[in-house]
C-alpha cells in the first residue's frame, strides 16, 4: 500500500477516535524536504482545529497521542501547528519485495464494475491526422491506459464523421483531381481538400477506373466520395499505428443516421424544444447551457448537434457508466450544452466528461513552424513523428496540462541531453538496465534491509507512491501528473547511480540489496513510461 495513503488511513483513525469525521482523501500528506523534519508532514491540524483547538499546536498534540505508533519511529509537532512522522524503516524498504513480485503488475488496481467509453481524436477522415491531433491522440490513449491499469473497463472509440458538407468537398476535390489527370483544368471548392493525399487518391481512381468516372454525375461522385473517405480512414489508422494508438471501436455518423437514431432523439426530447422561426430549438437552458440550442433548421435539415446526441445516447445504450469525450479547447461551448440533452434523458451531468486540449506550437530555434518544409502544409503527426521520434511526441505532448497551451521545441525534443524529459527518463532504466548486466549472476536481495542512504530511501518512498498516483490521475483525468511522477523518479534514480557505489565486491550484502532496488526501480519506470506510450529502452 503506497505510504500517503497509510498515513492518510492512521490519521483518519485517529480523528474518529477523537470524535472527528473528515475525508480521507482530503488529509494532506507532503514530503519533507528536510530530513531532519521526518519523511512526511501533515496540515491536518490546521484542518480540524474548530472541532478539537483552541490552537493548532494542541490540535496536533491531540492527533498524535490517539494515532497508534506501530508503524513510526517517532511523531512530533512543528509549529505553528504540523505534524511531521518519522517511519520505520521496514515500512519503507518492504516494498521491494512486492514490486519485483507483480512486476509489471505493480500499480494496477482492483478491477472496478465501471464501463467507460473514451472517445478521441474523431477527426474528419478527409486527410493525414495533424499536430492538433496529435495531442488528442496522446492524452486519449495515455488516458485509456492509464485507467485500464487502474482496473476500469475501458473502451476506446472513434467517432468517424462520415457525412456532411466536408465529406462531400472531399468527393468533389477528388473529382477535380481526376479530371486533371486527363487535362482537365481543376476546379477544387473554396473549402476542398489540397493535400498531397488528394491526388493520390485520384491516381488511384485513374489506374482503377481508368477514364469510366470522368462524367459530373451523382452516381460517380459518391462513389468517389464512399471510396475517398474510406482511403482517408484507412491513411487516418496508418498514422494511429505509427503512434502507438489502437481504438476498440469505430462508429459511423453515417451508420447513425440511416439507423433512425436521430429520428428516435427527437422524439424523445420533444417535451424540450420549441418552435422559433420554422426552427426547432432544444431549451439546454433549463439545465447548464447558457443559451439554447437549434437542432434542427427553418429548413428541416439537422444541425450537427442533433445527431451528435443520437450519438451519445447510442453509446449510453450499449452499458457505458461513463463517457469522456477528449476535444479540441475550441469546443469548449459543447460541453454544458451535451451535459444538458443528456440530463433530459435522465443522465447525472457527471455521466460525461470532457477534457479539453489545448493547441500545440511547434518551435525551432526560437521561431514558430506552421508549415512543412516537405509539403508547404499543416505539418501531419507522420511527419512530427518521423522528425523526432514516436517517444518523445508522445512524451511531451501529454506532459503539460492538457488544459495548457503548449510549445513543442525541435531541438529540445531531439536532443540526447539531460534538457529533454523523455531522454532523460530513458536513460534512467538503461542505466539501471546495464547495472543489472554488470552484477548479472550475483546475489539480489529484496529485503531492503541494508538500504539506510538518503538516496536509496528518496526513490523506495516514491515507487510505493505509483499505485496511488494512478488512481489519482485515473480519477481526475489529469495524465500530465504521471510524467510529473517519471521525471521525479528519474531524478532520483540518477542521484542514486552517482552517489551510491552499488555494485561493490568488497560488500556483497549491501550490493544484493543495492540491486534488488534496482530491479524494483527498473520495473516502475518501465511501467510509468508504457502508461503514457514511451518505450523504456535497455540501451541508449
């Protein structure tokens, strides 16, 4: 069991003794950064003053006399009111021999009864996937695996949207770029597609087709249009792939509205629209909107939100508990505006959550890059990747907020220094990789029980905390915290190759314990990197 949460566990039994309730959660537990004040410290006092004052100090005083000792060497009170807790060194050091037991089981969680649907990326299959993409991809499937460690039964789903107005610009640019082939001048829309993928596509209908689609008509450019959007979709899962992204299901806006769903929405969300203007407007004011909302037009054509609630009602149909749509920060007004249409249907608005994703900038020597230097286009995720690599795309573009804005440096994210997060976290479990070659064939002991140094404590108090870090960012959606933890173990696994001698054949006791540290060390990091779709490297 990780440390904080022991202590938040003791601390709360001895606030019921005291007569207290307080959230167990709510306790707050910190490093000491001086050892001299203990491991830990806690504001607790400060917290529940009004029931057991009159000052924070006796607060404190109290606390510690109804906590049960077993497991401290010593509690004492700092002012004007903490409490700082000096533990035993078998509570510390016992974790090694559970780690390198679960292996890469270590960290994962009880299975959980909750069905939860991630939906992610979704983007239009109208060419390659972008650096906005890119980021979504990221956070999404880092966030899948993070909460199928911690034992929820997760799904993830991609939305294709498949019909509309950008799927029929595809159809046409294609076309355009048939008919060229044969010299023809072309005639792209105002918003059609110009991408390199465009023409291939077209050449591809060329050698397939030959000259047989050449006429303007219906029939031929919804064949152009259905077998487009499907070579998109399969360029869109290539690119996936390449990152390291897998979706469960793909769901079809098309499918969805040739199945009635959206017919079906409407009826049942009658009793929430009036007529304005020949239009139908959903009241989402009387739920979290802050206007309402038209679904469908004077003209009787659905407006997009009408069938993205079809859509999420059809997803609620098939048992999820919960749904997380990752979107880009420019959707920031559909939130409160699907919470409500699913509250019409009776749904908690905790039922869905969205976590939004801010903008990437890409930077090179201090100036914005917006273009390809290939293509002269919007820079794809292919491209990013095979620039700078797989690892590092995917390390820096969830190690930020996903509510910040953030700047992807070139030379940062390719540079083999102590500058660059994802390098320097690699090359920790390599370093501790070639140290278990080196000592390969001597005694590994898991007790712990030489193992007094600060360095060697540091990183035994941070691996117990990984199985409580994800279920906090399984619960909060707050996957930046994990890399927060990677770079912080990292940090110490480094302090600790240059400050300890650990293999040392003068001292064979100390270097079996010193290695089984550092077996359980490599296990962590590996199982932090692989939550976030980082490889852990043996060799760098």
């Amino acid at each position: 069991m990780a440390i904080e949460l022991t202590l938040k566990e003791e601390i709360n039994k001895a606030l019921k003794k005291l007569g207290v309730v307080f959230e167990t959660n709510n306790i707050t537990i910190d490093h000491s950064k001086d050892p001299s004040h203990g491991d830990y410290a806690s504001n607790i006092a400060f917290k529940v003053n009004k029931d057991l004052g009159p000052t924070p100090i006796e607060t404190a005083n109290k606390i510690i006399e109804a906590l049960d000792k077993k497991i401290f060497n010593k509690v004492e009170v700092a002012k004007p009111g903490f409490i700082n807790f000096f533990l035993k060194s078998d509570l510390v050091t016992s974790a090694i021999e559970e780690i390198v037991r679960l292996n890469k089981k270590y960290g994962a969680g009880e299975k959980k009864e909750e069905k939860i649907n991630i939906e992610f990326v979704s983007a239009n299959p109208t060419g390659h996937l972008h650096v906005g993409h890119a980021r979504c991809a990221a956070y999404g499937d880092s966030l899948a695996r993070i909460m199928e460690f911690a034992g929820y039964q997760v799904t993830r789903e991609y939305y294709i949207n498949d019909a509309g107005n950008q799927i029929a610009n595809l159809g046409e640019s294609i076309y355009q770029r048939y008919i060229e082939l044969f010299g023809e001048k072309a005639k792209i829309p105002e918003d059609g597609y110009m991408g390199e993928d465009v023409k291939e596509i077209a050449k591809s209908f060329k050698q397939k087709y030959g000259n047989s689609l050449l006429e303007h008509t219906k029939e031929n450019l919804n064949k152009m249009t259905n077998e487009g959007k499907a070579l998109e979709l399969e360029n869109i899962k290539k690119d996936l792939e390449l990152f390291r992204v897998k979706f469960d299901v793909y769901s079809s806006e098309t499918t969805i509205r040739n199945s009635g769903a959206i017919e079906k929405a409407l009826k049942e969300l009658e009793p929430h629209i009036y007529v304005d203007g020949g239009a139908k407007i959903l009241r989402t004011t009387e739920y979290l909107d802050d206007k309402d909302r038209p679904i469908v037009k004077s003209n009787g054509d659905y407006t997009y939100f009408l069938p993205d609630i079809a859509y999420h009602y059809n997803k609620l149909s098939r048992g999820f508990d919960y749904l997380i749509d990752v979107l880009g920060a420019d959707h920031h007004g559909y939130v409160n505006r699907m919470k409500s249409a699913l509250m019409m249907k009776g749904y908690k608005k905790e039922t869905l959550d969205v976590p939004l994703v801010q903008v990437v900038r890409l930077m090179d020597k201090g100036l914005e890059v917006k273009m390809s230097k290939r293509t002269g286009n919007a820079i794809t995720l292919r491209e990013l990747c095979e620039e700078v690599g797989v690892d590092a795309v995917r390390y820096f573009f969830v190690a930020r907020s996903n509510t910040s804005h953030l700047d992807f440096d070139y030379a940062v994210a390719k540079s083999k220094t102590n500058d660059n997060p994802v390098y320097y976290a690699m090359y920790a479990h390599a370093r501790l990789h070639n140290v278990l070659e080196l000592a390969k064939g001597m005694k590994v002991d898991y007790s712990g029980k030489l193992l007094k140094e600060k360095a060697e404590l540091d990183i035994l108090k941070t691996l117990q905390e990984f199985p409580h870090v994800i279920q906090t960012v399984a619960k909060s959606h707050e996957v930046h915290k994990l890399t927060i933890f990677i770079h912080s173990l990292a940090t110490l696994i480094h302090s600790f190759y240059n400050e300890c001698r650990i293999v040392n054949k003068e001292s064979l006791e100390l270097t079996a314990n010193r290695l089984g540290l550092v077996e359980a060390s490599k296990i962590v990091l590996y199982n932090a990197l692989s939550l976030i779709g980082v490889n852990a490297p043996d060799k760098m």
